[in-house]
C-alpha cells in the first residue's frame, strides 16, 4: 500500500514546522541576547541572557523539602502560574566562590578555580507573604575527576524576602576520587539575599550532602560567597571622602575620559585593570608586616596585583572590583577566590584630576569555613591612573598607589604600596605620548658613529615595520648565557605596535638635528641570563638565574640598519619603585640588521649590551653578545596576504564566468534540459554569489585600510584590485541570474511542469530541514560554549563573541554553497529524471571552484609549522579549518559530482537501494 504524496507533503511540512518553531525558540533568546547587551551592564545582562538558551528537563527531586528546609523559609504553594527567572538581588544566571567539599571537590583554594554557578529557571510567588518558590540548578566544575566532569544539582525550594533566607533541596550527579559515577542529595541554604545590595552584601551559605557519612555519595560540607549583581547601590558618597586623596593630585598629566563616549568608560578601565607588578616604597625584605593589609603569602611578599570587575556603570563612572594579591604573573583563565589575600572596592573616576579614586574594604572572619565571612574595615583607600606622557623612566601606560588611612600605631596598618601595569597597552588612546629625554647621552655616543654613506644597492627593515621587535639570544664572556627580547615603546613619532596602530608625539630637537633617515626610538630590554653552578664533567646541575631589565631610547639608520642606544637598568629588589631604587644609566646599546635578500624570510642581528663604566667600577659589568633573527617586513606580509587573497577571489569568479557560460552554451544547443534543472540549486549559487558582493569588499577594504597605514603610497594597487574582484564577481552572479531566469521560464512552459513541481517541492522540504537542523546545531554549539565560558568565569567581551557567531555562521554558509549539488541529486531522484540537466564542464567545473579554499586551507594547516618558524603567516581566520576537515569535504565535493554523472548516465534512482526504488510510485501517482 503506496501513501498519497500529498500525505507525504504534509508530514513533511508538519515535521519542517516542529523543526522551525524549535530553531524559532533558540533565535529568539538570541534576540533577547542583543537586546540586553544594549543595557549598561553588559557582562551581566549575556550571563542572564545566556541562560535563556538551555533547555531543561523537569524532573522533581526526590527529596522532601520539609525535612530539611521547613524551619528556614516554611513551603508554600504558588498563587499564579506566571513565573520568571531572576529574583532579590540575583540574576537569572550568577556565580560565586566555594571552598570544601572533599569527597567530590577539591577541598583546598586552588591555582585552578574554585567558582561554581547559581542558574534559576523558575521563580515564582506563594501565598505566603514575601515567600517564592524557587527552582534551580547549582554547577561546580573544579572535581576530582580527570576529565572535566562537574558536580551538578537539580534543586527546588523557597526563598524569603524579609529574611533573606533561601533553602532549596534536591540531588545530581558527581564523580567520586576514583571517577565513580555517584548520585549525592544535598540541601543548600543561602544567607543575606535581599532585595538590593551594596559593598558590605555578602552572601553566604552552605551545601550539605543529605547522605551519612560513610555513605559513597557523601562529601564534606562546602562553604560559598556570593556577589549578588541586581539592585546594587553604590554605598560611598566620595564626596565625603575627597581629603582622604588630596596626597594624590601630585600635579603630574594624566590621560581624560570625559573627552571619550561614555560607552566607553567600563571598557577602557576594565580593560586595563588586569595585572600590575606591586613596588614596596621602602624595604620589606626584614620581615615587618606594615607592607600588606594581611599577613604574607606562604611566607613571601605579593609581587603581583589583580583586578576583576564585578560592576561597573557607564553613566556614573563608578565601578565595583574584586583586588587580588598574587605571587605569580599568571592570569587564570578560570579565576579563583581567596578571602584572605582578596579586598573588595567601590571606585569612581574623578574628571579633574583624570584619576579613578577607589574605597577599599576587607573580608573579615575568615576560617576554614566561610558561614560567618562579611565584609568591613573599609579604611583601605587606591588610586589608579593612566599617565599621559611616557618615558624612559616611566613606560607603564597604567600606574597606581593603595594606603591605609590608619596611623602607624593602629592595627592593619600597612605601607604604601605602588603598582605598575607590566606592559603598555594603551596605544590607541587618544592623548598619549612619548618623550625622548637623552638627547645628550645619544649625540655624545651614537650619532658620531652613524655612517652617512648609505650602503647601495641593500635593503634594511623601514624604521615603521614589525621588524624592530625582536628575541635575543645573550652571551658573556664569564660563561653566562641566557635569552631576552627588545620591544620598541616608540619610533619617531609614533608609539609603537606590532599592528601599528599609530600615535603622534610631539617633535624633538634630535629630529630636527640629525638626518631624516635617522629615527628616534625607545625600547623595553628583558634579559634572563644564567650562570652554571655545580659543574661536574661538562654536566650542568643547577644554574643561578638573573634577570635585567632595561630600558633604553637612541636612533635607528634605516639605511644601514644599525640601532643604537643608551640605557638605564634597575638595580636592587625587583619589587622596589624604580624612582627609588639605584639606577645604573651607563649602559651602551647596538645593535646591527643585516640587509634583507630577495627570496628570503628576513635576517639576522647582531650587537652588544655594554657597560660604559669603567672597569674599577662596581657597577661594571660584562659585555653581553647578542644574536637574533628578524622576519620580513609586516608590510610585505600585510600586502602579500591581500594580494594572495584578491587573487583567490579573481581566480575563482573568473573560472565561475567560464563554467556558467558554458552551462548557458550547453542549455541553448539543449533546451529540453532546461526544466530538469534545479531551480533551489540555481538559487544557492546565485545568492552564494550575490552576498559576497558585501562581504568579500568589505574584507578588502579593511585590508587596504591596514595596507594604508603600513604604506600610504600603494593604495591606488588595492584600490584596482579590489576594482578589478567586483566587476568580476558582478558578472558571475549576473551569469547565474540569467540561468536561473531560463530555467524558471521553462520550468513553467513544461508539459511534466507538475511532476517537477512536486519534486522541487520535496527537495525544497528536505534541504529546509537539514540546513534548518545544521543552523540549529551551529547556534547550539556556540552558545553553549559561551555559557560554559561564562559559568568559570571567563568573560571575554560581548563584540568577540558576537564576532564568534558570525564567523561560524559564515564558515555554515559556506558549507551549503559547497553542498550545491545536493538540491540537484534530491530533484534527480524525486523526479527520476534521465535528462543530463548539467554539462560536465558546469558541475565538475564548479565543483573544482569550491575545492580551491578548501585546498587553500589544507595548504595552510600542513604548513603551520613551516609558517611559524619563519613567522610569516597567512591570516589565521583563512585557516581556521582543520586538515581533516577540509580532507572530509574535499572527498564530500568528488562524491556528489560523481552521484551526478551516474544520475545522468542511468537515473535519478540509480545510487539507491532497490528496495528503495518504489519512490518511483509516488511522482507516477501524482502525475496520473
């Protein structure tokens, strides 16, 4: 018994709206997505919003509420079936900090995380008077499994406004030590959770497992704090506290923000506010503990500070901050909380003195449990700035100072402390600049070594290329050795960046008294050099390792290649302000490129770092012999790329031109082929065709741009180029319009026009649902991976993962317009066609076109490692695929061509199984 095709055209249709109503559901949360991220406070608002895309399954616990929770918040019944799913002050998504837990989770504070997620899905009132049922999720991820396998609750509960209680039972699933999989019920109870908070709001709780304690689901009890993100109120008046940091407006030039959008005020400070290397204003090597607000880490002194942002509000300029206190550079990926080495702050930017001024605080009554943990002493007192001018003495682009306002005699009390960001990231702010202050020192040793014989017929890197950074690797004549880098800070009038993003400065005498070849330059040298220890036959045991930093200004003669500098080093503990510790400036640098060949990668440098001092001095020290290599210009890199890209594109066009033309040739000398042609193939092409009209231009574009400013003068070349693409990819999608105008002009003058219509029909059903289900899996993965991001509190900003979607949404796009066959095999067999609808040259041609990125790709993952070591890459977002992938649909793209010439050879049934066949039936029915 055959079913009726328009039956089957139903139940296809019903399964193609279930399926759109589901993909609806996901875009709509991604549209609640970009409407909250217009909201102020955008890391709270993709939290909240990222949570709206999970989908849950309702499963009660099995867990009585009342034997546990009934004496915390007594259970009530919901009034109304309206439900959200935010609450007091939480969001429907927050995350806080945990410590215990032994048995499931790692007990201890550790280097890795110990955060954990707080996710509700249901929230709504009871009868009860200011009591809500709460249902929820709680996602510990730090267990003891090797693989990643977090603790996960499923719990249901009430919570209570005026006491700001909330209990919630149920139970999950976790791995034990010896990755058993185990199935722990547990009762959470939270503290403090009001309907607003301010800077003293802590909340605090605890989870108990409900098995005994010799039970395999048992795990210790764990201790959580919580930052609530809703309903916060700035608590400090800064008005009343502006004496306490009159110390600070020492007169000297800082950046402004009130010249800036306000947009842009949490992103410029949170962006900046990341690690800084701490310096003691006097020595703290004796052991006294007037250096730190807390006793030292594990016996030693914080070399490091950190901060992360909890809040932070454009339009009062006010944000609220978490302060850490570190030993090592490390930035965690995944954040870790300790109370004991934390301080939390409220700050607030003060527009006269372009200074962000910060009240900080302490987390008090801290054991091994943190039930009884809240925040206070608020006597801690931070100030933050970005210094406008730069210089060798000063290089950190952002700077900083934390006091107690205690006297010496009082308890807590501590000496000030002062903060240096570790590199320069400001460039790109407007205002900024760099100032050459050893004009004397450069004229008495470099410039009267400078040849002005210019050295014919070689090429040296332009003082604006990547080339003048560098690594290094040192040697002295003492046996020590050791590897270091040389960062430029600034060349001639520009601040310096590997992508030269460039920045005026203010001209120079130097500039003005030396040739124009010759540039001024400023530079950040680190060296670690090791000396051997415990020498055994040639064997090294252990080694004394020294580490210098220097930093240095001078010239550069772009037509020898020859870098010459004086430098300044810090002598003394590397933790101690530089202004006051000893400054050893009788340093000599140079340095010498030699000149670039054609058909190589780059060259290589060599120099010296010298002591001018004289050798009775104890100050001296041993020549340093320096060797390097260096890469080709980035210009020639930015320009080829561009020109390799622009080719790529012409190169694929032209040839579609060619094998569309003669699919149209093909078609005039047969035009009964025409209406067997698949009108939803025609029109992938055509619109794969038609969007990177915009796309690819705008590519090119941001790609002349760059080229622009590494070389103003070859813009015009682009400027053809980019020409030259367009008119070629307009006549290609004019080709395929033309077809398809054909092909539906005949489609429609056909005597079988219903029997095709039915076929396209199907086709059209079937690649709905797949693209469909496809797009659907690509938003999947993506925000899923964003939640997980967001869960271990990894925030990377909103605009990258925006950036993100769009760039898999685009390699999907992709992947359709290389499946275009596949519309045209479905209309082959729904339609049983024999008609040989396709010339060979027009689907093994275009077949051959959308193998070329593919092969372009490949080419590009099999020579990473060549690409590394001669640190010329291609653009990693034209490599983003794997080898195997590309290899999967290279072989995919041969496969489809070759179903299409067995189609057309036999028919459209021909690569079905037989018992497959009786399809026949259906379009024979439909057509009868």
């Amino acid at each position: 018994m055959s079913m009726k095709p328009s039956i089957m055209i139903q139940i296809c249709k019903l399964t193609v709206f279930f399926l759109f109503i589901s993909f609806s559901a996901k875009s709509v949360s991604f549209a609640e997505i970009v409407f909250e991220e217009s909201n102020d406070d955008e890391s709270k608002a993709f939290q909240s919003a990222m949570t709206k895309v999970n989908v849950y399954s309702e499963s009660e616990s099995e867990v009585a509420y009342s034997d546990y929770c009934s004496s915390v918040v007594p259970e009530s019944v919901t009034n109304s079936k309206a439900y959200t799913e935010s609450f007091g002050a939480f969001d429907g998504y927050e995350t806080g900090y945990y410590i215990g837990g032994n048995g499931i989770l790692n007990p201890k504070i550790n280097t890795i995380s110990n955060s954990f997620s707080f996710e509700t899905r249901y929230v709504s009132k009871t009868v009860a008077d200011g009591v809500w049922k709460i249902e929820g999720s709680l996602m510990f991820y730090e267990s003891y499994h090797p693989i990643p396998s977090p603790f996960h609750l499923e719990l249901h509960g009430f919570w209570s406004e005026f006491s700001g209680n909330l209990c919630m039972v149920g139970t999950g699933s976790a791995y034990s030590k010896q990755g058993n999989l185990l199935t722990p019920a547990a009762v959470f109870r939270l503290r403090n959770l009001r309907d607003s908070s301010n800077i003293t709001t802590l909340i605090t709780g605890t989870l108990e497992s409900l098995s005994s304690s010799d039970g395999v689901s048992y795990f210790e009890p764990i201790s959580v704090v919580m930052f609530p993100l809703l309903n916060y109120e700035y608590t400090f008046d800064f008005r009343e506290f502006t004496h306490q940091f009159s110390g600070e407006r020492d007169g000297l030039k800082n950046l402004a923000f009130n010249e800036l959008p306000s947009r842009r005020f949490c992103s410029m400070i949170m962006g900046h506010l990341n690690e800084f290397k701490l310096q003691y204003t006097r020595d703290c090597s004796s052991g006294k503990q007037t250096c730190l607000p807390f006793v030292r880490l594990n016996g030693y002194l914080p070399h490091f500070l950190s901060f992360s942002s909890i809040r932070c509000s454009e339009v009062e300029r006010r944000i609220r901050v978490l302060i850490e206190f570190r030993n090592t550079s490390h930035v965690r990926k995944y954040p870790s909380f300790n109370p004991n080495t934390t301080l939390i702050g409220e700050g607030t930017w003060d527009d006269r003195e372009n200074q962000l001024f910060v009240l900080v605080c302490r987390f008090l009554d801290i054991g091994e449990s943190w039930s009884n943990a809240h925040v206070g002493d608020c006597t801690t007192r931070l100030s933050f700035r970005f210094p406008a001018i730069l210089s060798i003495r000063e290089t950190s682009s952002a700077m900083g100072q934390i006091w107690t306002t205690k006297t010496a005699n009082d308890s807590g009390y501590f000496d000030r402390a002062i903060f240096r960001s570790t590199g320069n990231h400001m460039v790109g702010v407007p205002g900024l600049k760099y100032e050459y202050t050893e004009f004397n020192r450069v004229k008495n040793l470099c410039l009267r070594k400078v040849q002005l014989l210019r050295n014919k017929g070689q090429s040296y890197p332009s003082g604006h290329s990547t080339d003048l950074k560098f690594d290094m690797l040192v040697k002295s004549s003492k046996n020590k050795s050791g590897w270091g880098s040389a960062d430029p800070l600034a060349i001639g009038q520009q601040l310096y960046k590997p992508y030269l993003f460039l920045m005026d400065l203010p001209g120079t005498m130097l500039e003005r008294a030396v040739p124009a070849r010759l540039m001024n330059v400023s530079y950040e040298v680190n060296i670690t050099l090791q000396t051997p220890i415990d020498v055994a036959n040639g064997v090294l045991f252990s080694y004394i390792e020294e580490k210098v930093e220097i930093r240095a200004e001078g010239i550069y003669d772009s037509e020898t290649g020859k870098l010459c500098m004086v430098g300044c080093r810090k002598l003394g503990s590397d933790n101690q302000v530089f202004e006051n510790a000893s400054v050893d400036c009788e340093i000599l640098l140079n340095f010498e490129f030699s000149p670039s060949k054609p058909n190589q990668i780059g060259g290589y440098i060599t120099g010296s770092i010298e002591s001018t001092r004289t050798s009775s001095d104890l100050l001296k020290f041993d020549r340093l012999e320096v060797y390097s290599i260096y890469k080709t210009d980035q210009g020639k890199s930015s320009i080829w790329t561009t020109d390799h890209e622009s080719t790529k594109v012409l190169l694929s066009n032209t040839l579609m031109c060619i094998f569309v033309g003669l699919q149209l040739y093909y078609v005039q000398n047969n035009p009964n082929v025409l209406p067997s042609i698949s009108l939803v193939m025609l029109v992938i092409l055509t619109l794969g065709h038609m969007v990177p009209l915009a796309l690819d231009n705008e590519t090119l574009r941001s790609n002349k741009q760059h080229w622009n400013m590494v070389s103003p003068h070859n813009g015009g070349l682009i400027e053809l180029n980019e020409v030259i693409v367009t008119v070629v990819m307009v006549v290609a999608f004019l080709l395929l319009l033309r077809l398809l105008q054909l092909t539906a002009s005949a489609r429609s003058r056909d005597r079988n026009r219903k029997s095709l219509l039915f076929a396209e029909e199907m086709t059209l059903i079937v690649i709905a649902c797949l693209y469909a289900a496809g797009a659907k899996f690509t938003l999947l993965v993506a925000t899923k991976k964003r939640r997980l991001d967001v869960a271990l509190l990894y925030f990377s900003s909103v605009e990258s993962w925006y950036h993100s979607i769009y760039n898999d949404f685009k390699s999907y796009a992709g992947l359709i317009l290389d499946g275009f066959l596949l519309p045209q095999i479905l209309l082959n067999m729904f339609s049983k066609s024999k008609q040989k609808a396709l010339s060979c040259s027009f689907y093994i041609g275009t077949t051959f076109v959308r193998l070329l990125p593919h092969a372009y790709d490949l080419y590009c993952n099999l020579n990473s490692v060549y690409y590394s070591m001669s640190q010329v890459s291609v653009s990693p977002v034209r490599c983003f695929v794997s080898a195997a992938w590309d290899a999967t649909i290279f072989w995919g793209l041969l496969l489809l061509a070759a179903i299409i010439y067995l189609q057309q050879k036999f028919d459209g049934h021909c690569i079905l199984p037989s018992r497959l066949r009786h399809l026949e039936s259906y379009s024979e029915e439909f057509h009868s």
